[in-house]
C-alpha cells in the first residue's frame, strides 16, 4: 500500500484527509499501523460519509443473503408440499440441498458481520 509506506516514513506530516477513498476496515487497519509512533499527526479526520455508504453496502448484501436464505427454505417447503408431507427421495435431495445453502449463507452472512464490526 503506496499510502502506507508513505505515511510510516513521514514524520513532519500534521493533517491528513482520506474521506472518500472508501478504506475497507482492514486498509484502517494498515494506515493505523503506518502511524503508531508518529507524534506529529494532529487531525486525522474520520470519513463519516464512506462509513455511512459502506455501512449501507453491508445491510444491502446482508438483506440480499437473507432472500436467499428465505428461498432456499421455501423450496424445501413446495418439496414437502407436493408430496402431501411424505420423505420421498427427492424430498429429501432438496432439503438436502437447500440446507447446504442455507449453511454456506449463513457462513457469508456472519463473515460480512464479523467485517462490519472491525
């Protein structure tokens, strides 16, 4: 990262803007390490605005995920449906099926929430 190194080698550096380059919470993370140390820094503003977008970004994705999750269960229930509740084998492929869905969503659900809060 260009801005890191540039940031851990200047020292005479008081002010520093970076709204609107939309940093994802790890390139936070970095910029945070580039200025452990440095004592000159007096205004780093925070950039509420690319928080408020990528924050939106976040529920958006994670809305988008839960339409899925309500797909998924909703084929197993037309599966049981249509069979008037019997287990056939293709009952069970299908719920079989969704539910790995429904796991790997919940898992890319709980990955974007772990990321939204660091």
């Amino acid at each position: 990262m260009a801005l890191g190194s540039m940031l851990k080698s200047n020292r005479t550096l008081q002010s520093l803007q970076v709204g609107g380059n939309y940093f994802t919470p790890f390139g936070w993370g970095a910029i945070r390490g580039a200025l452990y140390g440095n004592k000159k820094l007096l205004e780093l503003q925070f950039p509420v605005k690319d928080v408020e977008n990528m924050t939106a970004a976040y529920q958006t994705e994670l809305e988008r995920m839960e339409r899925k999750v309500l797909q998924c269960r909703s084929r197993i229930k037309s599966a049981y449906k249509s069979t008037k509740g019997r287990k056939t084998p293709h009952v069970m492929e299908t719920q079989e099926r969704e539910v790995k869905n429904i796991i790997e969503i919940k898992v890319s659900m709980s990955k974007a929430r772990q990321a939204m809060q660091n």
